[in-house]
C-alpha cells in the first residue's frame, strides 16, 4: 500500500465516523477526497452511493462494479437505486407525447395542374425571348429636326442591314457637333488639384474611430489591483485563485504575480455563490452534476472547493460576465481546461464581493 491509498484508507475511516455522527456533508467531502486519491477503491465508491442521489447512485455503483464485477453489495444497491427511479414522477420536461407518429404520405398531384403549369412556361419563355430580342429594335431618335431629309434617309436604313455599318457615317456627321464643345474640354486642368487635397485629410481621421469600436465585440475579464494582498496561508511563490463576484472575474495568481484571468458567471441571487476562503479538495475531468430543477451529465473539468460548489466548464449557455448557476462558477471550457491543468488539489479558491 503505497502512501495515497494508505490516506485515502484514512479518509474513508473518517468518512465512516461522521456518517456515524449524522455529518453527511463531511462524510461525502471525505469519501470523494479518498476517491480521487484512490480510484480504484471500490468501498470509497459504495460510501458515496449510500450518500447520494439514486441519480448519482448509479454513477458511483457502475465505478464500483468495474472495479469489481463480483460485489453483491454493489448490485443490490444498484437494484435499490434503480427502483427508487423508476417510483419517482417524470419531470415536466419529460411529459412528452409517447403516440406513434402517423405515416406521412404526400397528396397525389392533380392532373389539372399540368396544362396551367405548361401555360406558365410558355409565357415565361416568351417573355424572355422579348426581353432578349427588344434591344436590337431601338429606334434611331436622336437626330437634329433642323438637318435635311437626305441626312433622314441615310439614317433609317442603317437598322436593317448590318448596325456596324451605320455608325461611321454618322460619325462623320457628329464631327461638326464635336468642333463645337472644344471650349469644354479646357475644363480638365480644374479637377486636377481636387484629388491631390482630398487624400491627405483622410489618414488623420481614420484611426479616431478604430480605437472606439475595438473594445465592443467580446467580454473579457477586468484589470485586477495593482496590490495583491495574499490570503491567509498562502505563500509568497504559492499559485490561488481569487473569484470576484462583485466583477464576475476569476484570476489566478502566483504570489502577488498575476497569471491569467477568466470572466465567469456565478450564482444567480436565490442560489448565491459561498463566499470565504477554501480549496481545491477533489478534481474530476468529467462529473455529472443532479440537483433541483437541472441534470447535466459530463460536465468538463470540474474541481470542487466547498461541498457541491466548485469551478467547471460550461456547455450549456454563452451568457458569461452574468449570474447565471445555483452557486457554482462557470467558466468557458477552455479557460476551465487551463485552470484545471495549472492548480492541484489543495490550492486555495478565496471568493469575496
């Protein structure tokens, strides 16, 4: 027996004796502690499932059985937990409407539809044809009243044989037009300077705005004190981790060093989050967590601190920088992920408004 099954056997003496005293909340810390140092302690597994929901009954009783198969104390308690399920009420959630779906069968298409389906296409292929054959007709209208009928003549017949042929002899035409508007072309030079000022304003008011709309697209945690008092019993190069509730902001220090920092959600106001210092007594990669009004399975990354309130990931809403759990504090997967690989079992967790 090496030295961690010997103090989880220690733990779960411990465990035995409050539950004798009717201290079920220091038994459960107790046999979970002794659980995550032994795993493969299979009494330590029963002792919480004696303790637990029949919901997490179940969950202890299954680790039991795979430690060992053959424990007929585990499969009557496996028994017992199964029916204590089956007598409860469903939750409302569950109520759903159990009839057999009836067979979808689609309603057979009407003959009739066919001849008004055909008209349809037919008027829409007429009408695309239209549409493409339309620009080639255009009538030659922009023509001088004034000029002679032989100016007329040359031009009506251009629409029939090729329209290549008919626009250079109006260009011989519109040369006069074009001697005539000469004056205008000496405009060019005017709108030369406009482009060479209007460039060079522009830098010096493009940056103004950027720097407003950075800090509006997502949430992140606040700046902590520039002075960090440790709390009691820590050391000066020992890591913690301190919850704000005030901020909604979770950072982890080491020392008076601030090492990463977290925007969390806690415990809504008729589920407060505990506050004072405590630590880290049991971790798990995944747990399965039942109480009233919520059942979610394989929540990631949990570490428990007080009793059932601890720090995990959180796949169920987005809505972090907000109260939103029954006291625990819910942190993005990811940023619970590298909380639970930085701390250990023990690291003080000090929560305060």
């Amino acid at each position: 027996m090496n030295s961690e099954q010997h103090q989880a056997h220690q733990l779960l003496a411990q465990a035995k004796s409050a539950l004798f005293h009717n201290n079920r909340s220091a038994a459960r810390r107790y046999a979970q502690h002794a659980c995550a140092l032994d795993p493969d302690n299979e009494e330590a597994w029963l002792l919480l499932a004696e303790m637990g929901s029949p919901h997490a009954s179940l969950n202890y009783l299954t680790r039991a059985l795979e430690i060992n198969p053959h424990n007929q104390r585990a499969r009557q308690s496996m028994h017992r937990a199964i029916h204590q399920l089956r007598a409860q009420p469903r939750p409302e959630w569950a109520l759903a409407d159990t009839r057999p779906l009836r067979p979808y069968h689609p309603a057979p298409r009407s003959r009739r539809s066919y001849p008004l389906l055909f008209m349809v296409f037919l008027l829409l292929c007429i009408a695309v044809t239209i549409w493409l054959v339309l620009p080639t007709f255009e009538p030659v209208i922009a023509y001088n009243l004034s000029a002679p009928r032989a100016l007329v003549a040359l031009v009506k017949p251009s629409l029939t044989p090729t329209p290549t042929e008919t626009f250079t002899p109006t260009s011989t035409f519109t040369a006069t037009s074009t001697l005539t508007p000469t004056p205008t072309a000496t405009d060019t030079p005017t709108p030369t300077p406009l482009p060479t000022h209007t460039p060079t304003p522009k830098p010096t008011h493009t940056p103004k705005p950027t720097a407003i709309q950075l800090p509006t697209d997502t949430p992140s945690a606040p700046l902590p004190p520039s002075t960090v008092t440790l709390p009691p019993g820590v050391g000066p190069n020992e890591r913690w981790i301190d919850v704000n509730l005030s901020e909604q902001a979770v950072y982890a220090y080491q020392g008076q060093v601030l090492v990463n920092s977290f925007i969390v959600s806690t415990g809504v106001a008729a589920h407060p989050t505990v506050t004072g210092e405590y630590r880290i007594y049991v971790k798990y990669r995944y747990a399965n967590m039942v109480g009233p009004g919520y059942n979610l399975p394989n929540v990631p990354y949990t570490q428990y601190f007080y009793e059932g309130y601890g720090l995990h990931g959180t796949y169920w809403h987005h809505n972090f920088g907000h109260p939103m759990s029954h006291g625990c504090v819910n942190l993005r997967t990811e940023d619970a992920g590298w909380l639970y690989n930085w701390d250990v079992v023990g690291t003080v967790v000090n929560i305060h408004y």
